[in-house]
C-alpha cells in the first residue's frame, strides 16, 4: 500500500480544495483514525480472481470503474 507524509497530502491542491468543498457542505472528521498518510484504492475484481480495474493513490475516477464494471 502507498504511503504520503502528511505534508505531501496536504499541500496537494486536489487536497485543499476537496477539503474545503466538503467542509462547506457540511461533512466534518469525527477521528481520522490512526494511519491518515494511506491513501485509497480501488479495484474492479471478477470472474474469479481477474483482476479488470487496479487504481491506488487517491480516489479512482468514477467513469473508469463504471467502465470497468460494463466489461
């Protein structure tokens, strides 16, 4: 699993201003939990154990794994 310093993912533009778009909608952190320098993934899985979408780092693009899920 890919890991950032906490600098790094705050600094990132894409960070500030998702940050403050969900502030103003009115979401807010509960507990961050105790690893906030991971960084999501996504995968698309099937038949079996195929693997048809892999993306890590940030969030996927949603029209990439609807595509994905349509193959």
């Amino acid at each position: 699993m890919k890991t950032v310093n906490l600098l790094t993912l705050v600094a990132d533009p894409r960070s500030l201003g998702g940050a403050r778009r969900a502030h103003r909608a009115g979401f807010r952190t509960k507990w961050h939990g105790k690893r906030v320098n991971r960084l999501g993934a996504t995968f698309v899985l099937g038949p079996g154990s195929q693997v048809r979408y892999a993306h890590t780092a940030d969030h996927a693009p949603l029209t990439e794994v609807l595509a994905a899920l349509r193959t």
